[in-house]
C-alpha cells in the first residue's frame, strides 16, 4: 500500500500548490488536475500490467479505452440504464475486446521478435481507429455523451469538488486497491508475477501460461473500459480517435514510472498529471501535450529503466 | 512396471540432432556426459516444454508426451530445472506455493508445505524473504522444495551442483538421497560432475552427441575408464 499512501501524501502537497497559484485558478486547475490525471493513471497501470505479464506494449489499449467510452455513450442515450449497470455492460464489453484483441491478433506471434508484435500492436490500434470510424458504427465525428446526472459543485474555502471529480475519485481508488489484492494476494496475481518473470518456469509450475496472458488482457481491458466511461462523463465530447493521446500519455506515465512496475505507473501518473497543470498554469496550455513528450526524452536519456526501474536486461 | 518409460526418443534443433534414439526407463538414475550432449533437451522433452520429433514417453501406463508441461505437471513429474532457477522477487512462501498451484486441495497441500520445511527447515527460517537474497545453497533447498510441492512421483534434477561449494553440494546432495529414500520418490539426476552423480543413483547412463554411449550400475561406472572417454570425446 505505499503507492496508495504516496498518492495521498502527493495528492495534499499538490492541492496545496494550487492553493497558493490564487483562488480562481486553482477551481479550473482542481478540474483539470482529477480528471486528466486520474484517467491517465488508470490507464497506465494496465498498460504497465499487460506489458509486465506479456512484455508487450499494447498500442491498442486507448482504442480499448475509447470503446468503453462509447458503450457507455449508447447504454446512457439509448438504454437509459442506471450508472452501476453502464459502467458493468462497458467492462464486460471491453474485456471482451481486450480477450479478443490478444487471441486474435497477439497469440499467433507467441514466441515471435518483440519487433513484430509491436508492429502489430501498432496495427491492431490503427486497424480500430479507422474500422471503427465508419459512418455504419461509431463515425468520425465528435459525439455528444450525455451525462447521466448534473453537475453539483461542493464549495469548500480552500477548493471547489464537482460530483464527478468524487466519482472520478473513488472509482480510482477502488480500482487500485482492486488490482492490488488481485496481483499480490490472490493465486492468480502470483501466477502472473510468476509468468511475467520467466513463462517456461510458471509452466513447469503447472501454470496455465495462454490463460493467464488471456486474463491479463481480460482484466486490462475491463479497467480500460471503465476509464473510457469515466472520461466520457468527465468530458462530453467522444471521438474515435480520442484513444490516442491518453494512450500515449499513459504508456509515457508508465515508463516515466519504470515499465512493468505497478507503482511506478501511479506514480508517473501523477507526476505527468502534476506537470501537466503546472505547464498548464505557468506557461500555456499549448504547451501541455509537448511537455510530456520532453518528459519521455529526459526519462529515456538519463533512466531508462523509469524512476523505479531496475533495468535488468534480460539476455 | 517401472514409473518412467522412454523409447525412441529424437530432437533437433535445425538439423543438429540433440537427442537421438533414446529408451530407458528409470527408478533411480543418474544421467551424465559432457557439455551439448543433449542432457538439458532430454529433461525438458519428458517435461514438454520441448516436443520431440519421435519416439514415445510414458508414464504410469499413459503416454505423456507432446502434452503441455502444466499438465505433464499434473501426472506428478516435476523439475528442479538447470540454475536454481527460482522467483527471486516473490518470497519463499509464495514460491513454495507455486510448486502447489497445479493442486487444489489446501490439506493436501498443508501436508506437503510442512513436509518441505521439516526437510529444509533453513527455509522455514526465511520464510518471508525474498527468494533472491537467499544464498545459492538455499536457493538449491528452494527449487527443490518448490519441485516437491508438486506432490511428484516423478522428480527431475538439473545440474544441482552447479555453482555449488563441494560442501553445500553435499549437503544438498544427502538431503536428495533421503527425500528419494524416506518418500519413495522416483527420480532423474543430470548432472556434468560423474563423481557425484555416480555416488548419488542406482544407475548411470552416459550421454554423449544426443545418444546413450554407456549404461551400467552405478557403482561399476564409478571406476570405468570408459566415462573418461566419452568426456574427453575420444
């Protein structure tokens, strides 16, 4: 739980920060803070999961995260079905998606170079980008998603909290703590640890390698669907491209993190959030998206192995 | 009927043949020969984390091989592989614990956690490390500790004295022979070293370019000149 424990030591120093940037400031930084960041961050930790059981960065992972976004888009307008039920539909779907993804496109190249699955990675997400933004299905344009509910603001002295940034919130937090008990207290998580250290020796185990890299993309894409319905509510406006840059962002989160490591990917999370909004509010908010990119550089030159990292290369 | 039965076993890996015609069944037996005889590819093919390209393997009766090795696991044939290989970022708890995930009876597998830690009670003692910190010594206690969780009826052994001091190889070593003694448990050694391996088995064969060039008790290997040879490749 020290991940969960510097979050929160980070989470008041940063609210802090804000607090001296002035009172009005500090209302649309808190909005662009908890959303932005908190998403990426769900993000991260399974891109950070898939490629620590599979040691496969999965580019299709913000297409995942933009399917979620859309389910849950139709499930609200067309169903108008209660919050809990979007949110499950969406994550059954996207597990689905994320199961589907890896037998159809990830499994074949078992035991091939790492090169060819990247490329097919890259194929995957390109391939659900433009099938998906055919006029017939989710089309090209920018959609509107109706919010299930108003937004009510919560007026503190010190900073103002919307019902969303609280469900943004705890969703987030429940979310790790969910993956935290999977992947440290249940048999399955230790297979996956074990898996992603060495498959041939989890298989003389008895490990079942093929399902456990299925159910790694099963729990990934559930997590990423969420994170889709969140945005979603968060921001009203999807697009079927809308993957691609919370994709990259997560995926430079958790390498700033130390790829593999499920904490580093809170933690760099965080701090691409937290550098986010000082871009943001010091500079422009033009700069924003370039910034990160900066971040990835400075990471790759000086640790590439992430602020965790040990950077064991494995001969 | 003898537990393990092998004949007409073939590999290859791109034309090299590693393993050649081999048949043998086992009780206790210790497999030796140089460096790329083919010892390694043997063990991995009767666990099946390699498939071979002829011959049968079987088992109590079934034939195995060809079957994925979690379910090779599940007949009762397990590997201490080549290298102490264990988890060294997860604690020797949990890689005791994954020596059991083939069985899904927590008694069963109770019994089977203490049974390892009276065998080895060094690692009852650092239970809750991780297992990288352990000692190579310890490390060796771990993987075969880890092998035996399995409930074998079979156990394979790789090279455990590799890397090995001459004095916690024989430590290790005493423990293997009561383990094989007090539990009846059948078993393969591999091992470079044909003092050891000679000392610790009922028979030997040798291995030389992926085919068996000796077979004999133990004990008459011990002294044979012919071993010498087939090291030194002439």
């Amino acid at each position: 739980m020290a991940a969960n424990f510097a979050l929160k030591e980070l989470k008041t120093k940063t609210a802090a920060v804000l607090y001296d940037v002035g009172n009005d400031y500090s209302k649309g930084l808190a909005e662009f803070f908890k959303s932005t960041l908190e998403k990426g961050k769900g993000n991260a930790l399974g891109y950070t999961m898939v490629y620590g059981v599979l040691r496969l960065i999965n580019f299709a992972y913000g297409d995942i995260f933009m399917i979620g976004a859309f389910i849950g888009r139709y499930l609200i307008s067309y169903f108008s079905l209660p919050m809990h039920a979007v949110f499950l539909i969406a994550m059954i779907s996207t597990a689905l998606v994320g199961y589907g993804i890896e037998k159809i496109a990830y499994k074949p190249l078992r035991g091939a170079p790492k090169i060819s699955l990247l490329i097919t990675a890259v194929g995957v997400s390109l391939f659900l980008e433009c099938f998906l933004s055919l006029n017939a299905l989710f089309t090209p344009n920018y959609i509107a998603f109706k919010r299930p509910f108003e937004i009510i603001s919560y007026d503190f002295s010190l900073f103002t909290i919307t019902n969303i940034q609280l469900i943004i919130f705890v969703i987030t937090f429940s979310s790790l703590f969910l993956l935290y008990i999977l992947i440290y207290k249940t048999k399955h998580g230790k297979a996956m640890r074990a898996v992603s250290y060495d498959r041939e020796l989890s298989s003389l185990m008895g490990i079942n390698i093929d399902w456990i890299i299925s159910f790694t993309f099963i729990v990934g894409g559930a997590f990423a669907g969420l994170g889709g319905v969140l945005y979603g509510i968060a921001y009203p406006q999807i697009n079927v491209f809308m993957g691609i840059m919370p994709g990259i962002k997560s995926f430079i989160a958790a390498v700033l993190g130390g790829i593999g490591i499920i904490h580093g990917a809170v933690i760099g999370g965080l701090l691409i959030g937290i550098s986010e909004v000082f871009v943001s509010a010091f500079l422009s908010s033009t700069f924003r998206d370039g910034l990160i990119f900066i971040i990835l550089f400075i990471v790759l030159l000086l640790k590439p192995g992430g602020i965790f990292g040990k950077w064991i290369e494995k001969v | 009927m003898k537990a393990l039965e092998v004949s007409g076993l073939k590999k290859s890996f791109g034309g090299v043949v590693a393993v050649d015609n081999i048949s043998f069944s086992v009780e206790h037996l210790s497999i030796i020969g140089p460096n790329g005889a083919g010892k390694t590819t043997l063990l991995k093919t009767i666990t099946g984390i390699i498939k071979p390209l002829k011959g049968t393997i079987e088992f109590e009766g079934v034939s195995i091989e060809g079957l994925k090795p979690e379910r090779i696991v599940k007949h009762g044939i397990t590997m201490v592989p080549e290298g102490r290989r264990v988890f060294p970022h997860l604690s020797v708890k949990e890689n005791l614990e994954l020596g059991a995930y083939a069985i899904n009876n927590s008694r069963l597998e109770a019994e089977l956690f203490d049974l390892v830690l009276s065998t080895f009670p060094r690692l009852g003692e650092r239970i809750k490390q991780l297992a990288g910190t352990l000692s190579g010594g310890e490390q060796q206690m771990l993987a075969i500790g880890r092998a035996l969780m399995g409930n074998p009826k079979l156990l394979l052994l790789d090279e455990p004295s590799m890397g090995l001091s001459p004095i916690v190889t024989k430590e290790i070593f005493s423990l293997i022979d009561s383990i094989n003694r007090e539990k009846g448990i059948s078993m393969i050694l591999v091992e470079q070293n044909a003092h050891i391996a000679t000392e610790h088995s009922h028979i030997t064969f040798v291995l030389e370019n992926g085919r068996i060039v000796l077979t004999g008790t133990s004990a008459e290997m011990k002294n044979n000149p012919r071993v010498i040879e087939a090291y030194l490749g002439v």
